[in-house]
C-alpha cells in the first residue's frame, strides 16, 4: 500500500529529520583550528559560490560569520552547482564553492582544497497550494504538468534516480538549471508539480509537499572546501571552518538540512 503522505510545508522539517539522520553519511575531518584564522582577524572581500537550494541557510551563515569577522564582507552567489562549478573552471573570483553534491565537487577537483561534507537533504513533490492537478504520488507527476531539474544538476540527478526507482517515466515540461526556479513556477501554477529539496519548502505557504515513497533512499550529501586559487584565502578557509563549526551546523538544521 502506497503511504505517501501529504504535508503542509511548514511542517515537513519534522517529516525528513529523521530520514536525514538515519541516511546521513560521515563527513570528512573539519580543518583543525590551526589550519584555519583566528575568529575576527580575517578581513576584505569574500565570494561564497553555493548551491541555489543553499539561499537561506548561507544567507543566515554569512551575517553570523561577518558578526563575528566584521572586517570581512561576505557576497554569496548562487546558482545550480553545474553552472557554478562551469565558472569556477572558467576563472569566475569566487573563494568558496559549496556543491548540492559530490559529483560537481568532483569536477572542480583541480581547484577545491580538502573537499568536506558539511549536510545533507532528500526530495519531495511540491505541489500548488490547493493541489489543482491531484497529484498524491509519484506515479502522478507522468500524466501532471512536472517541471524537473535538469539532470545535471544535483537536483536533476536526484530526480532522475528517484523517478527510476519509482518505475515512473516523466516527459518534463521544462527543466530547469536550479531547484529555486522549478520551486518558483510550482508556486506560481505553472506546473501541477516539481521535485524540490525538502528544505526548499519550509515555511511556504504557496506551496503543498508531498513526500513520496523512496525519498529516504536518495538523498543529496553536500561539499563543501575553499579554493586554491580564491582572491581572498585566509577568509576561505575561515567561512569552511565556520560552516563546519557548531554554530554553522546548528544554522543548517534549522533550515531543515540534516548531519552530512
């Protein structure tokens, strides 16, 4: 019997913690102190690149490491991980790269200093509020109007291997380059449905979540590392320690992210 059970997305925070937990994977060693600056004695500009489902969080990462480290302005840029690993390799001055997988950190190998798993995530359907298209499963989504990631966003990967699981076949309506624009035509009813990130759809009210059977076997474990060539080393590797550091992670589950 299918249990897919339909959420109110203020509510799904409590519904994926405990896939997190029980999925999660261990993170790599964290910079030792000593590796990293002393807090508040970095300074200058720092360029975060970050995966779009990574907004809020890092949002709210960046204002509590810039109170710590005032001398540092921290300018966040996000996007899906395929696009901003693509500029990164083309020379875009970015200090920090935080990838919705591993498979992009990959990719930037060349380049990324000790790549560290900071957290975690798993999918579900978003739905308009009202749920206009009847979508309940993801069975549903092959005869809805479903706006996907495309696949080789983290996103899109995830989707891909959720659906095949599934048995689900899915003509997409369009696909997208970051889950925030699939969340954002869901929310507008231009589709009946997308696959999001769970923390994508806490605290809408735009939205309705359904988490689909199989979500607790995919879930996307994010990287995190400074840059070899970053314009601004020293605050690199200080963000990466922060993000790492209780204060960071406890930011992270407060927005729905589980442990790595």
């Amino acid at each position: 019997m299918n249990r897919t059970l339909r959420r109110s997305a203020a509510t799904v925070l409590a519904a994926v913690a405990l896939v997190l937990a029980g999925c999660a994977a261990p993170a790599e060693d964290a910079p030792s102190p000593s590796a990293t600056a002393e807090q508040g004695t970095v300074s200058g500009e720092l360029t975060v690149y970050a995966a779009a489902s990574l907004s809020g969080a890092f949002d709210a990462i960046a204002e509590a490491f810039a109170a710590e480290n005032p001398d540092v302005s921290v300018s966040p840029v996000y996007d899906g991980s395929s696009t901003l690993v693509t500029q990164i390799l083309e020379g875009a001055p970015a200090d920090v790269f935080a990838s919705a997988d591993e498979a992009n950190m990959d990719k930037a190998a060349e380049v990324a200093v000790a790549p560290t798993l900071f957290a975690s995530n798993t999918l579900v359907i978003a739905v308009p509020a009202g749920n206009p298209g009847g979508v309940e499963t993801l069975a549903d989504l092959a005869d809805a109007t479903t706006v996907l990631c495309a696949p080789e966003v983290p996103c899109g990967a995830a989707s891909a291997k959720l659906l095949s699981a599934a048995g689900v076949t899915v003509e997409a309506a369009s696909l997208e380059q970051n889950v925030t624009a699939v969340l954002t035509k869901v929310a507008a009813s231009e589709a009946d449905a997308g696959l999001v990130y769970a923390t994508d759809v806490i605290g809408r009210d735009d939205v309705e979540v359904i988490v689909p059977d199989g979500a607790g076997d995919v879930v996307n474990h994010y990287p995190i590392a400074a840059l070899s060539d970053a314009p601004n080393a020293e605050a690199a590797d200080a963000f990466v320690a922060f993000v790492l550091s209780e204060a960071g992670q406890k930011i992270l589950a407060d927005f729905g992210f589980g442990a790595p």
